[in-house]
C-alpha cells in the first residue's frame, strides 16, 4: 500500500490512490513538512509551528491529538514516532513528486526533462495555507521560492530541448507554461514570442506582446522593456530573424534567447569598430596585466555610444588568449530584484562547458551559500539551504561565496574576463556583491568590467561608481560620439553608397548606434531616425519624472533650442519647478545647458530626443 506525497500544485496525500481521511489541515500539513524537509522534527518543535497561540501544554495536547488521528488514518505505517521526535522518510513505497521532479530531471534528456514538467501541476502548496499558524505559512512561502527555481529550470531547459530538436510545437508548450507560471517574466514571455513566431504564428506573437504591455501596465505600471520592443516591432514589421541565425550558439537552457533587433539582423558583418582603438589597447593592456592579480576597468558614456561594442571586442581578444568570458547585465525595472545580474553572471559561467568540475572541490558551505542566488547542477550541492541570512556575518559569507565561485568559473588557462553591463540598473545589492568582488581581487586572475550611463546614475550608484574609480589601478573609459572621420570610415567599409558621410554625420551627430542602424536600413527620409534609435530615445524619455516630462513636452514644442523663461510660460509650471525639472534632464543628459550671447539656453542632447518627445507630446 504506496503512500503518495504531491506538494507541487495542490497538496494531495494519498493512500493506495484514494485521498486519506483526516479531520484536519494540520494533519496533511504535517505530512508535507516532514516529507519535504527529509528530517526529524522535535514534538516540541511541531507544537510550537502548528498551535503558536497555546501554552507549552496545550499545544503539546493538540499535537498529540493530530499525531495520532494522523498515525490511524495512515495505517500506523510510514510515520517514525518516538518520545522526542516525528519523521517521515521518503523512499520505498514512499514518493514525493518533488523528489521525482529532481531525479527526473537529472537525466538531462528531452524525456526526463518532459516528465519533470509533468510533475509540476502548479505552484508548492497552490492555495494551502493554515491560520493560526504564521511558521508554516512562512515555511510554505519560502519553500515556494526554491521549488519556483527548479520548475523554472526544468521547463527553460525543456523548451531548449525541444527547439534544439526542431519541435516548435513542444517548445511553445515549455515556454507558455513558463508564462503562466510567472505572467511579470519579461525574458519568459520574449522567448515565447520568439517561437510563436518561428512557428509561423505572428499574430499569436503579436497578441501576446499586447498581452504584455497590459500586464506589465497594470501589476507593475511600467512599460516592456526596449529588446521586447525591439522583438515585436521585427515580428509586426515581418523582419524577424532567429538568435541561432546570427550568432551560431544556442543559449543557455534557464535563459531566454535574445531578441534580435532587424537592424542587427541586417547590419554588415565586416563593420567595424572605430573611433575606440586607444580604448580598446587600455582594456586589452588592463587584462593583460590580471595574470595573478585582478582589476577593475569601468566604461560609460550615454545610451548608443558603443559600450557593449566595445566590451565585445575585448571579449574576442580575451577569448584569442584562451580566457573564459561571464557575462551579464541589469535592464531597468529590475532594480528590486536582489542579486538579479548576479544571478544570470553565474548562470552565464554555470553554461561553460566543465563549470560542474571547476566548483566540484569547493567547499560544500560556500556553494550552498550560492544555491540562495541560482540553482547549482545535481550534485554539487550536499547540505540544505535556510532562507535566512539577513545577519551581517551571513551577508558576508554571501559576497564571498560569490566571489570564489565566480572566480572558480572564469579561471582557466588566460586571465578570464567578468562583465556586467549598464551597472545604473543593478539592485543595490548587486551592486554590494561587484564591490566586494572589486576590493578582493588579489590572487585572482581576471579582470572585471562595468558599464554604465552616468546620466542615469542614482545617489546609491554614483557613490558605488566612485568608489570603483576610487580603487588602485582602476581602469576608467569615457566613450564620446564619433567623429565625421569616423562615420566616414564606416560608410566607405559599409558601401552604402546612398549614404553621404556628411549628411550621416550631421544627422547622427557622432552616436554610433545611430550611424550603425541608418546603415543597415538604408537611406531613409531626411532627418528621421532609424527605428532602433526611437526605440532607444523613447526608453530614456521614460525615465524621467511627471513635472520633467512635462517641461520637457514644453520645450520640444518650442523646439532644439529653448530659454528658462520661454519654457516656463509654455509649461504652466512654477519657475521652482521648472528649474528643478531642468536639473534633473541635464543630470541625464536629455538636455544641455549653454551659454550664448551672456544668457542661459538649454538644447536636446541630440535632435532626434526633440523629435522622440514631440512625437509623445
């Protein structure tokens, strides 16, 4: 007679096949805790957890109780009760689903992988909660977390085994359960609308991307971020191309696949980097001087200046030299996620080929420590992970694990290469873990490097963007807009020969996303910028606060260039707050300030953010 334990979707303990009678939750409440936790409980300790509004007595007297209307409807068999403790071990006729869903997994193959995704019939414990008893209900909310974690895994990686093996169909069914599993997962929902398409389904593609704009909208109140964008409009405008097209990888299984911009999808493939061959000889002499100390270089420059250009550059060159590249960035409206670029850094070194033997001889406490962040492989990890840690010596051994086990994955036969793109972003907690990391960088070869807007620094990220330029041998890059030689440069390598370099120059003003984008699309109207680019300028625009969208609805009416006082009656605002609007677009460099004929004007940082605001105006 099977005693069978389903925690993930609704709880269901079953005898034979037959739900088992009892006259309480906290009895099957019971079960689920032993059996998932796989150890003894104290009487003492259940007591307490189940009846926290009793005396020592009483509650003793009501776990009695439970215990054994428990132990009957069980058939006196499975439950381990002694004087002192309560156990329920799992095994032998004994199966839990999430034990199944763990070794089913394990296999790695499409099938065991299918059938862990067929164990998960919802989230752990849907719907199960106990009043009265707060410690379960914290212990079930915590618990939920991990086992979110693992479904997670099973499914991104079910889904990248059934497009690897060409079934669209099977991996529109991972990735819609991905969804539903979390509807505000914005990479979850990319991926789907990326297979949606493949499939051939646009306007499924496209009915979910509104999906997504309304979801978004309503439970967060922010909009899809540029790459979801960026990915509909290519599907709309039926300029779609696959990730596996462009770059020859498949991503890693826990991570969406990119979405790919038309513009990049078209862009010349011998195009190459100018105007940042000093910038670059920095980065490749900085990395050159890691072999048994590490250091920190920092890049930053405004929005489609080149930064990831450039780190991709330096990657090619890290790679030539036999070094290991970790990769990752923050995207806005993530910055309350705690170690959210953290996360996907060591999931980006878990996805290199013999990661699972270069943390195998790493202490068990320090990989259990990393566990809290993202799921290690099966088997690395031996002891159980408590959710607590909010001590200041558990924060610690935090950082710390983080920093040997992403030294312990970038380590290889050349000094290896840390990268987290648009730091403005990060949760501040990141942020905490980059510093730690950049302070301990003795005995560790690698070399690692952080890219930011300035413009889009807080108070918390300028004063942690300080600190990294304050540290000895820091490397600081400043990126500027190219020059015409430059832009000429690119035409010529380009052939676009619709282009006039003057013209491009001027219309650009020297921003290499910009140039890029216009050459891939072709000659276009005078004098209206590539979609990527409005795609870029809409993003920075939302960004800024009411009154200074406000004002600056104002003066894009006005036009490129405005006074205090013009733009002040225009907007209906108090000069206070104009002037305090003002400060906030010049620290974002969404207007400059200038001085002409001894008075005060102010003028877009570029032409094209007058005409994106006109347009949303």
């Amino acid at each position: 007679m099977p005693l069978d334990i389903r925690v993930l979707g609704p709880l269901e303990v079953l005898v034979d096949g037959l739900p088992v009678r009892v006259d309480t939750r906290k009895a099957v409440a019971i079960v689920a805790l032993l059996a998932v936790e796989g150890r003894p409980y104290a009487r003492d300790e259940l007591a307490a957890m189940f009846w926290p509004e009793a005396d020592d007595e009483s509650a003793r007297g009501a776990f009695r109780r439970t215990l054994s209307v428990l132990r009957s409807a069980l058939g006196e068999r499975w439950l381990l009760v002694d004087r002192s403790a309560v156990a329920l071990p799992v095994g032998g006729d004994v199966t839990l689903d999430l034990v199944q869903l763990d070794l089913a997994a394990a296999a790695g193959d499409r099938s065991g992988l299918a059938a862990a995704a067929a164990l998960a019939r919802g989230p752990f414990l849907a719907g199960f909660s106990l009043r009265g008893s707060p410690d379960f209900d914290d212990w079930r909310a915590t618990r939920a977390v991990s086992v979110e974690r693992r479904v997670v895994d099973v499914l991104g990686r079910l889904t990248a085994a059934a497009e690897a093996d060409g079934d669209i169909g099977a991996a529109a069914d991972a990735a819609s359960r991905l969804v539903e599993l979390d509807p505000l997962d914005e990479p979850a929902r990319r991926r789907l609308m990326a297979i949606l398409a493949r499939s051939g389904d646009r306007a499924g593609a496209i009915r979910l991307y509104r999906s997504t704009v309304a979801t978004l909208e309503r439970e967060l109140g922010v909009q899809p971020l540029a790459e979801t964008t960026e990915l509909y409009e290519a599907i709309r405008d039926d300029r779609f191309a696959t990730s596996s097209s462009l770059s020859g990888h498949t991503p890693a299984p826990s991570a969406a696949p990119p979405a790919v911009p038309a513009a990049i999808a078209a862009a010349p493939a011998s195009l190459p980097m100018v105007g940042r061959d000093m910038a670059l000889a920095r980065l490749v002499e900085a990395h050159a001087g890691t072999r048994v100390d590490g250091r920190v270089a920092t890049i930053r420059g405004e929005a489609g200046i080149g930064k990831s250009r450039l780190v991709e550059a330096l990657s090619v060159t890290v790679a030539a030299r036999g070094g290991r590249t970790l990769a990752a960035r923050a995207f806005p409206g993530e910055g309350a996620i705690a170690y959210a670029p953290i996360a996907d850094l060591l999931r980006a070194g878990l996805a290199l080929e013999g990661s699972v033997a270069r943390l195998a001889d790493l202490p068990a406490t320090v990989l259990a420590d990393v566990a809290r962040i993202v799921q290690l492989p099966p088997g690395l990890v031996a002891v159980e992970v408590e959710a607590g840690g909010a001590s200041p010596a558990a924060r610690a051994r935090l950082l710390d694990a983080v920093a040997v086990v992403v030294t312990a994955l970038v380590t290889g036969p050349a000094p290896g290469l840390v990268v987290v793109e648009d730091v403005q972003w990060a949760d501040d907690a990141s942020r905490e873990a980059l510093r730690y990391l950049a302070r301990r960088l003795v005995g560790r070869p690698l070399l690692l490097v952080l890219t930011w807007r300035a413009e889009e620094l807080d108070a918390a990220g300028a004063a942690f963007a300080d600190a990294l330029d304050g540290l000895p041998g820091t490397v600081t890059v400043s990126l500027e807009r190219l020059g015409a030689s430059d832009v000429a440069a690119l035409v010529a390598t380009a052939g676009a020969g619709g282009w006039d370099p003057g013209l491009l120059a001027a219309e650009s003003e020297g921003l290499p996303l910009y140039v890029v984008e216009a050459l891939a699309a072709g000659p276009g109207v005078a004098g209206e910028a590539p979609h990527g680019v409005r795609a870029l300028l809409h993003e920075r625009l939302a960004s800024v606060g009411e009154t200074a969208t406000q004002v600056l609805a104002a003066a894009a009416v006005i036009g490129r260039t405005f006074d205090l006082g013009t733009v002040r009656a225009a907007s209906g605002r108090s000069e206070d707050e104009v002037v305090d609007a003002l400060e906030e677009l010049v620290r974002r460099a969404i207007v400059r300030e200038a001085d002409r004929g001894g008075g005060s004007v102010f003028d877009f940082g570029h032409a094209r953010l007058r005409d994106a605001a006109y347009e949303e105006t």
